[in-house]
C-alpha cells in the first residue's frame, strides 16, 4: 500500500503587485503642474470673490462680477474687449484655418517637389518669439520707415495704402492678420499630419470609382478629416481668448488706437498689474480672470460634449 500524497488545488486568484512606481514617476509632473496651474487657478478664483475694504481682505460674494458688468466705466470697457476678442476669433476661423487647411491639401500632393521646403518655411513663423514678429511688423507697417509703401508702389498699390496699424477700424484686423501670418503653419502641420493618416485603400477605392483631384479631397478626405479641423478650431478658441502677447507687442497695454485692438488679455493685463495713472485691482483683475475662464470653459465643454459627438462617425 503506496502512501501517494493528495494533491488538493490551493491555488487562490493571483494577486497583482502594486505598481507603486507609476505614483513616483507622476508624482513630480503633478507637483509641478498643481504649483503652475492648478493653485493659481483656484487663488484667482477666490480672488474673485473678495475685495479690499478699509484695507481688509473682505468677502463680497459675487459682488465684483456685478462691478464688471453694472458699472459703467468697467461694463464699457469689458464689452468692447469682449467683442474686439470675439473678431479676433473670427478672422483666425475664417482666415487662417482655411488657409492651413489648403496648404495642407497642396502640400499632401504626392507629385509636389520640394514640399519639405515649403513646410519648414510656412512653419518658421511659428517659432519666432511674438517679440520679433511684432516688432518686425510694425517697422514693415510703418508710414514712416516701413517697406510696405515701396513695395506697394512697385505693383502699382501704392494708393492703397494706409497706416493701418493706426487707424481703428483697421487696427484690429492688421493684428489679427498678423497673428495669422506668424500662426497658420500650426493647422498646417495638423490637417497635413491628418491627411497621411488616411488609409491608403481609401484613396484607391476613390480612384478605381473616379474620384481624383479637388473632387476627391471635398468628398473623401474633408470627412475623415473633420476631427482634426474641431480640435484645431477648440485650440484656435482656446488660444484667440488667451492671447495676449502679440497685441502687447504690436499696440502695447493700452491697446490702441483707442481700445481699438483691446481684448481681454490687455484688458486683464492693465487692471491686475495697473498701467500710466492707473493702479493695479488685484480683485477686479481676478474677475476679469474668472470671467475668461469660463467663457473657454464654456466653449471646450460645448466642443466635447455637442460637436465631437457629432463629428465622431467619420473617425477610422
């Protein structure tokens, strides 16, 4: 009689180590992130909700948002920073994204010589510090010293024009086509990146029906590449309601002529830190911030939630 041991099946559900190291390698990224982003964000909020009175830090509530948006002075100021910001919106989507979107098209021809060339040079600008293309523009602007007159006059063009960078009913779209200038290689490069990602058999079943040339970017590629025209148009939003730092360059802080190009930027900018004769509010300038914030929150949830939504059929 043979004393065989019994087996019996203890093997439990194998337990998973921890990974514990992701949390360390995180963990200085979201230090870093929380120390630029996250807590100034939310001072600025609070901020918002309180005012100096008699030299305290004193809690008004919504009190500065009626302010801005009752009183005068501020009201007038807000609204038109707030619709100057909003043409500067429009000019970027209907300029310079149809633009990028038809050097992309040229671009991703498969028979084009020197396309790198004609990449690097129309993403160049993109590079440049704003310091460097505003100033670089205002000396070819100039009426005085600017290159722009006897350029001009070699084409015959010279009675149009104009020092626009002075004139208000130009000034806001002479900035704005600069700011197009030095930033449209951006929705290049994305709609070009989008436009090689296309499988290939898409494109031979276009041809074997027929579909080449124009015919087939309208009726082929533009669908498939609507996802990446929504995120360049939600960054554009993005960017446009943040932008600051051109139109410091070009009009400096009081945005001239006449609040001409004052957008919420430079607006912000001169009531938080104050400008000349006027003292810097950090709390009014706080609001202002606020108020920003949820004019882009507003716009990217609208973007993720409704027009991603719909656009997401034509992705692969």
């Amino acid at each position: 009689m043979s004393d065989t041991p019994s087996t019996h099946d203890t093997t439990g559900p194998i337990k998973r180590p921890t990974r514990w190291h992701i949390g360390v390698f995180l963990l200085p990224a979201f230090i870093v992130y929380s120390a630029v982003m996250i807590l100034p964000l939310i001072e600025t909020l609070r901020l918002s909700l309180f005012n100096t009175v008699d030299g305290q830090s004193t809690f008004v509530g919504l009190g500065n948002f009626q302010v801005l948006f009752g009183d005068e002075r501020w009201a007038d100021d807000f609204w038109n920073a707030l619709k100057n910001n909003v043409i500067f919106f429009i000019i970027h989507m209907l300029v310079q994204n149809p633009i990028g979107v038809a050097l992309a098209a040229m671009l991703s021809l498969p028979k084009l010589r020197f396309a790198a060339a004609y990449r690097t040079a129309i993403f160049l600008p993109t590079l440049l510090s704003f310091v460097i293309v505003g100033f670089i523009w205002k000396l070819i602007l100039s009426p005085i010293w600017g290159v722009s007159p006897y350029l001009m006059d070699l084409v015959g063009l010279k009675s149009f024009f104009s020092p626009w960078l002075g004139k208000p009913n130009s000034a806001l779209i002479a900035v704005s086509l600069i700011s197009v200038w030095q930033y449209v290689g951006i929705p290049m490069m994305l709609i070009y990146a989008a436009l090689l990602n296309i499988p290939e058999e898409v494109i031979e079943a276009a041809e074997c029906d027929g579909v080449t040339g124009w015919s087939q970017f309208w009726k082929i590629k533009l669908p498939l590449i609507l996802p990446a025209i929504g995120i360049i148009s939600i960054l554009t939003f993005v960017g446009n309601f943040n932008a600051f730092d051109l139109v410091y360059t070009v009009q400096g802080a009081l945005a001239g002529p006449d609040g001409a190009t004052d957008i919420l930027g430079t607006l912000l900018y001169r009531t938080f830190f104050g400008f000349q004769l006027q003292l810097g509010d950090r709390s009014m300038g706080a609001t202002i911030a606020t108020v920003m914030f949820l004019i882009i929150l507003a716009g990217v949830s609208l973007y993720l939630f409704v027009i991603q939504r719909r656009i997401r059929r034509y992705q692969f």
